[in-house]
C-alpha cells in the first residue's frame, strides 16, 4: 500500500500541489481498502482539505502519471508540507495509539519479513541476530531509551526480540502478510495496522529500519524523525526507491558491525553510478528530465566508449 498505492498518488503530488489543484480522490487497492470496492482513499487517508461542489470529471491516475509523474527526493520538509496539504492521518488512528505512553525514550523498529527476504533485486535479508545486534549498539548509546515500539509482519521475530531486549516492549499486532488475501471484514483492520504501524514510528524518538516503504514514510509524516536503515535499497527502476533510498544509512561506532552493515549494503543505490544524479538535495523534479539526463547519459557513456576503442585500436 505504501510502497505502490501511496507512492504513486504521491508522485503526481507535486505537480498538482504547483497547479493548486485539489482534486477528489479515488484510489483503490487490490490487497487493501474498507468495503467490496477496495478503496483507501479515501479511508486509509482523510483528505485534508474540503471538496468542491462543481462538476466532475474522471481522471485514470495510470494515464495522468505519463505526463505528470515527479522524481522524489531527500528534502523532507518540503516534501512533507506537500503531503500533509493533501493527506491526513485518520483520527481514529491518531486515537489508537496509546496517549499515555512515552514516545521521546522510545526506540522504534521496523522489520519487514517475508518477502523482503527474498527479494534480492530491491534489497537484502537482514538476519534476526544482525538486526539485533544494530538494536544493542545503539541502545548502547542513548541510555535514555527505555521503550522499544516493533512493527513487523513476522511474529518470529517478535518473539524473538522479547526475549532478548530488556527495554518494555510496545507492539500493535502482528498485521497479515501483505500478499495475503482476506475477507472484506478484515480488509480494513489489515489496512488499518499498516497505517497505524508508520504513524507509530513517526513518534518515536529515533528509528531502525530495514527496507519497507511503510517504515520510510513515517519520515514523510515526521521530517524531523532521526530514523536510519541498515539494508540496501538497490536501483532497479531507473529512480531510487522513495522513501526507503533516502532515509540514512546507520552508521555503527563497533567496527565488526560496521563489516556486517556494509555487506548489508552491497548493490546500494548510493553506490550505483547510474544513480549519481540523485544524489544531489532536492524535493522533486519532473521525472522527464530524468529521462532526459539518463538518455545524454548513456549518449555520453556509449560514445567515450566508441573514442577509447578508437585510440586503442590507433595505438596497436
């Protein structure tokens, strides 16, 4: 839901947001939603803003997204303000997540099973024993942390992390796997949980992710969160995945798990030359141009490597 359904209303944010269009939102969801209609925004998402009464006309979001779709970058305020004139945290998730808890001393962790371990084309799997170890160095370093808040979808680890963790443990249930299917009744809890799982996050006090778009937007609703991730995001699109890409790399004080970090980091997007271009600040920018740079790119690739052929061929 994040990772697509959300990122992709997201991308053509920016260019309604310059045009001061505030449209009526539709947008339904194969594996989420609230009714037989499969719709989660409205639902998952209120609209921040009130609705006209004029007349209406119906817009493909795949049709308008070829003309109309941005790159998305690190500049999270901006980014941010952009998302919240749109889109709002429902109240009754706002209201589920308990008040009385103390979310400033509170370690937030994201660990995305399933098929996050298997699919080595966007990432790669972090073990339960490397993710706690990441836990233990930083809880190492900020004494002050005296909860841990974990969202995950594989209660193993769950399991696991009670075990082992002498911080009061905080979780809202494990959610069903994303991919599994349900009856419409439990579609909008399942939908409900993932929400309510990143507006958790987005409170606490620092947070550790591994690769899931679900975790990486609580910086979208939070831009001042100091969140960081401790597994690769790999460029397999032409455009780093957003929000995971962007969100720091953890940094470990202990060198042996600095080692473990790296090679939980290997295929980065950051480490892609191809990527190089994003890898500049900014908000977002019109994805043709990307195109456009890409195609000079390799332009430019294809003909040093023509010119170097050349001279070698000359020197023989």
């Amino acid at each position: 839901m994040f990772g697509q359904v959300f990122l992709s209303v997201f991308e053509i944010l920016p260019f309604l947001y310059e045009q001061n269009i505030y449209p009526e939102w539709k947008i339904r969801a194969k594996l989420y939603g609230y009714d037989d209609t499969n719709t989660v925004i409205p639902g998952a998402l209120d609209i921040a803003y009130p609705i006209s009464k004029g007349s209406r006309t119906d817009v493909n979001l795949r049709h308008f997204r070829k003309h109309n779709r941005f790159a998305l970058g690190n500049d999270w305020k901006t980014l941010s303000r952009v998302w919240h004139n749109y889109f709002l945290i429902p109240e009754r998730i706002q209201k589920s997540i308990t008040s009385s808890n103390d979310w400033g001393r509170t370690l937030g962790v994201h660990y995305r099973g399933n098929d996050k371990q298997t699919s080595l084309w966007d990432t790669n799997a972090v073990s339960y024993f490397d993710f706690l170890a990441v836990i233990g160095d930083l809880i190492s370093q900020r004494p002050d942390l005296q909860n841990i808040f974990v969202a995950t979808d594989d209660p193993n680890f769950l399991e696991f992390l009670k075990k082992r963790i002498q911080l009061n443990l905080i979780n809202n249930g494990v959610p069903n796997f994303h991919y599994d299917l349900c009856s419409i009744e439990k579609l909008g809890e399942k939908t409900d949980s993932a929400v309510r799982d990143c507006y958790a996050l987005s409170k606490c006090s620092i947070v550790l992710v591994t690769s899931s778009a679900i975790s990486a937007f609580s910086k979208v609703l939070n831009p001042e969160l100091e969140i960081y991730r401790i597994a690769a995001s790999k460029y397999f699109a032409g455009i780093p995945y957003f929000p995971v890409a962007y969100i720091p790399i953890y940094v470990a004080k202990n060198p042996e798990l600095a080692k473990v970090i790296s090679k939980l980091m290997v295929g980065d997007w950051s480490k892609d030359t191809a990527s190089r271009k994003f890898r500049k600040s900014f908000a977002f920018q019109p994805v043709s141009i990307w195109k456009n740079i890409e195609i000079r790119y390799r332009l430019f690739r294809t003909f040093r490597n023509w010119r170097l052929l050349l001279e070698w061929r000359s020197n023989q």
